[in-house]
C-alpha cells in the first residue's frame, strides 16, 4: 500500500467518524473507511464507462 494525504472539510470528517465510530468498517478505522470509499467510486465509475462502451 501507498501513504498519501488528503484534505477534508470538517462537517464530513465529523460525518465519516460517526461511521467509523459506529463500527460500520472492518477494521474500524479512518483509513479503512477511506479505502473502501475510494475502492467502490472507482468501480462505479468504471462500470458505468462500460455500460456507456456497450450502448455505443
């Protein structure tokens, strides 16, 4: 894995922690959160790049 920084506006900081808080991630941390986050944009931007290939 790579370490990178990311800056976030404080009200979804507070939002993400009540998640993480609340045990919605395994294990239960900022870091986990943020990689599950990113890992389920990026594969929905890239199905929806595929469904638009298959219309075309």
């Amino acid at each position: 894995m790579k370490t990178i920084a990311v800056t976030i506006d404080e009200s979804t900081l507070r939002r993400m922690d009540r998640l993480v808080a609340r045990g919605d991630t395994q294990p239960g941390n900022r870091s986990a959160f943020i990689r599950r986050a990113v890992l389920d944009y990026v594969t929905r931007l890239e199905r929806v790049a595929e469904e638009d290939r298959e219309r075309e």
